[in-house]
C-alpha cells in the first residue's frame, strides 16, 4: 500500500472546498505508486485525481504542474491541473503540497500492440511539439549530471565487468553530449518517463484509443530523441530479453516522424540517445535496489533488466531512424 498520508473524509471535503468542483461523492486511496499519496475523488462535477507529494517541494512543484496544464490546454492528452479558488493550481493539505488533476479514462496495457505504440507515438510528438513555447526551464534531473554523480555510489556493488561496462558507456556519453552535434539538437520539455504504465488506453485492445499520458514527476528538458529513445527502449521490446520488436519499433518511429520529422543530426545520434536512455535507467534502478530510500515501501525493479538492454543497444545492430 503506497497510501502514506491518510486523509479523512472531512479533510478532503476541506481541500475540495478551495475548488470549484462541487461537493465530494468518494474517496479512494490508490495502491500504486512509490513517491506520492493518490486518491481518486469524484465529487458532483466529475472523476479527478488527488495527489499528495511527499517527496517535492512546493517550489519543486510548478513545472511539473504547469508543464501539464500547458499541454492539456493545448489538447494533448494529460491529466489536466484544477486551478483553485486563489487562482494557483498547488495547494497544501496536512502540511505538504497537494493538486487535484483530472482523471483519464482507460488503463495501462503491458504488452502493448503496434497500434498501441503508434496511437502513444502520435501523442509523443504532439506533446513535444505542444510544449515548446513552455515558459517554465527545468533540466532533465536524471540526465547525464546525475549520472556522473550517482556512479561513485553504485560502483562498489558492480563487478569488474558491469563496471567496465559502465564506466564505457558513461565516457561515450559525456564525449557525445558535451560535442557540439549533441548540444544542437532539437530540444524541448519532456517527460522523460513515458514508460508503458505511464499511458493509459481507452476502448479494446483491437481498437485502442489514448487515454492519457500520466506521471510527469519525472519530466524536464532534455533532448527528444533521447525521450523518444526512453519510450522505443521500453514499449518497442521483448520483455524479457530487451531485444527490439521490429515491427513496434517501426512503427513508433514512423508514427512520431510523421508529426515532428526527424533531422539528420538525430539519425546520426540515435544509438547513442538509446545507450543514453539504458543507462540513465540502469543507474537509477541501481540506485534504488542497492542504496533504497527509508520510505520506499515497494520493491525496486531489477537492475539487470537495464544492464540487459544497454549491452544490446551497445552490441547489437540498430534500427535506423525514418
């Protein structure tokens, strides 16, 4: 259970009353999740999400949030920030930051389809497309800085192999991403994150529709093709080898280029951008399973998954973009 800030129905009847949004019908903690408290409360108006962030800050807070109602307000579909009576769209509920975002339709499919990845391809480059007249600048917190930071921590828990492995990968990146063919590349806000659980699908699996993209804590600026390159290495595999399925990468590539058309810089970088997405994964899930937060309740995802997948991007041959 990853509900850990209990609410009451008259404490959320309190928050809600800073709204707009009617009279509280329910309210119901969810299970998922592993920094906030979520409840979906539906009150006289309608279906929303109450999040409570028990690891952001209320400074922290703004991008995300904001990074969310630009794009909703733009039609992509992402849950849509409620903004309160005060006119701000962050409040506080038993001393911490708290939101009330809509709720979307449908839920996350774990073998996704080629339809599937195209129809969240699609919303991909919308989204990036959508964001960039976003005023708020926030750097990607998990990029190649961190990376750099975190190793030294994870190092003593690898072998002499993982470490080489690492230590190779981390030294292409840094050569690549401080050469001026990386700095140029056509950047923006994004999410980051946009894993299979993080999409939501409407209709049936024949005839999936989008249903939203969600958890955008994980969001920041950062090149697209390494975003596209974190969403090919996880919606575009088989799950337990992390080979490419060609025809879903085929597909996701084909369906995003057909929106925001790839450059030449970017065909060129791409293998890099899919090494660069497997480690970024690999240190964090490191991180989490030797070096776990005191209040992590749920286990952490095996590493090996990631170190799987950066040894094929770096061995095996890659699909070449559109």
């Amino acid at each position: 259970m990853a509900v850990f800030t209990n609410l009451t129905t008259s404490e959320a009847e309190a928050f809600l009353a800073e709204y707009e949004l009617g009279e509280l019908v329910s309210l119901r903690g969810i299970t998922a999740g592993i920094e906030n408290t979520n409840y979906f409360l539906s009150s006289t108006q309608g279906e929303y999400v109450l999040t409570i962030f028990e690891v952001l800050t209320h400074e922290q807070l703004p991008f995300y949030i904001e990074l969310m109602h630009h794009l909703a307000s733009k039609g992509v579909k992402v849950p849509m920030p409620q903004t309160r009576k005060d006119g701000k769209r962050i409040g506080t509920l038993k001393n911490k930051p708290a939101s009330i975002v809509t709720r979307l339709a449908g839920g996350y499919e774990p073998s996704p389809s080629v339809n599937h990845c195209i129809i969240a391809a699609q919303t991909q480059a919308q989204a990036h497309l959508a964001a960039v007249d976003f005023p708020i600048r926030q750097p990607n917190l998990r990029g190649l800085n961190w990376w750099q930071t975190t190793y030294p921590s994870i190092q003593p828990f690898l072998n002499n192999d993982l470490n080489h492995l690492y230590q190779t990968s981390l030294d292409e990146q840094v050569r690549v991403q401080e050469s001026a063919l990386w700095q140029n590349l056509p950047e923006g806000p994004c999410h980051c994150d946009m894993f299979r659980d993080n999409v939501l699908f409407d209709g049936t699996f024949e005839n999936p529709s989008m249903g939203g993209v969600i958890d955008f804590y994980f969001a920041g600026c950062d090149k697209w093709i390494f975003d596209v390159a974190v969403a090919v290495n996880d919606w575009c595999i088989e799950r337990e080898t992390g080979a490419f399925l060609e025809e879903h990468v085929k597909a996701w590539l084909a369906a995003y280029n057909r929106i925001r058309p790839f450059t030449d810089a970017e065909r060129q970088v791409w293998p890099v951008a899919l090494r660069a997405a497997a480690l970024r994964f690999w240190t964090s899930r490191l991180y989490d399973f030797f070096i776990p937060r005191p209040a992590q309740t749920l286990k952490p995802h095996d590493p090996t998954h990631f170190e799987r997948i950066l040894k094929l991007r770096t061995d095996s041959t890659i699909p070449q973009l559109p």
